[in-house]
C-alpha cells in the first residue's frame, strides 16, 4: 500500500501544524520539534500520520508503533517484524509505502543541480541526463531510483552514489511523476519476494 499528499503551491504549513502536533505520540512530537521550519515538522508530523493510518486500515493496528532503527538509520517495527514501511517526503509532496516484504521509498521535487548530477551519477547516467529532453525529470528519476535502493537495502545515503543502479539486477522498481504537484517518486522491492 502506497499513500501519497500533495502540498500545494502556496501551502501554510503553519495553520495545519498545531492539529497534527497534538495527534502524535510524545517520541514523534520530539522528533517534529526538533526541525525548525513549520515546514520541516509539518512533513514529519502528516507522514507518520498517514503511515499510522495504512496500519490501522491495512494491518489493523490502532496506534503505529515507536520506531527501532537500524545500523544505518533506517526506521522497522520491532515488534511486528512481518510489517515493512518507508516513508519519504519534501517540500512538494510525501509519500508513505506499507507492505509485508521489505519495500524503499523516495519522492523528490523535480529539479536538476549540475553539481549533485556530477557527485552521484555516473558518466553514462549523466550523459542520458544531458540528452534528455527534460534533464530536470530524467536527474530526479535517477535520484529517486538510487535513493529508493538504498533505502530498501537500509544502506542509506552513503559517498560513493556513482554505481549505485549497477546492483539492482534483483530489484523490481516502480517509478511516478505527479507533474500538477512538481515530484518525482520511486519504490524498490526484491524481485524474489
């Protein structure tokens, strides 16, 4: 199950924030203040909402689960290890994947920074970005796909994101642009499972 929400050009995190707040759990209402744009703890606040709301309609679990993380940072529920989630968000959309085999999820705004294209892609990668008819959509694709991966593996971000998509022989990917609302996203799982 995969939910998304737009945020719409314009949007006032800060008229939605105070209501959101006061539905988290004390654990996810630290993590939410600790940003310091309304923004930034508007994001945090709705996806874990809107994961607390697939578990309920899909797993029947009243209330989500505290986190446990793993080595490198990625969030699993401990004690429901049969339950699998990935949420991703930023400033024009989040997304939130739920399922019963590991699953990676990303959703980027749509853009293309020259510098970043040259950090992590590699030269054939790069070159189909500067072919391409939209370099900004074929840039985002390539991010969100690599970001996907490694979110899905628990490896996280890591320095070297040139070879990234050459260890994806196993991997099935699923791959979306929400043109109206400016955001690309991908979800990765195992091909085997």
């Amino acid at each position: 199950m995969i939910q998304f929400f737009d945020i719409p050009n314009g949007f006032d995190a800060s008229a939605e924030l105070k209501k959101l707040l006061q539905r988290l759990p004390q654990w996810r209402l630290q993590k939410a203040l600790s940003y310091l744009q309304d923004i930034d703890r508007f994001l945090c606040a709705k996806s874990f909402l809107m994961l607390e709301d697939v578990l309920r309609e899909n797993f029947e679990l009243a209330k989500c689960p505290e986190f446990s993380y793993g080595d490198h940072g990625k969030p699993f529920f401990r004690e429901y290890p049969g339950i699998f989630f990935n949420i991703s968000h930023c400033h024009k959309g989040i997304a939130c994947a739920v399922m019963s085999n590991p699953v990676g999820i990303d959703i980027e705004e749509i853009q293309y920074d020259e510098d970043l294209a040259s950090i992590i892609l590699n030269s054939g990668e790069l070159e189909a970005v500067k072919s391409a008819e939209e370099p900004a959509l074929k840039f985002t694709e390539f991010w969100t796909l690599k970001e996907s991966f490694l979110k899905l593996t628990g490896e996280g971000l890591r320095n070297d994101m040139k070879d990234v998509l050459s260890k994806t022989n196993e991997v099935a990917f699923n791959t979306g642009i929400n043109r109206s609302a400016g955001y690309f996203y991908s979800t990765a799982i195992w091909k085997n499972q």
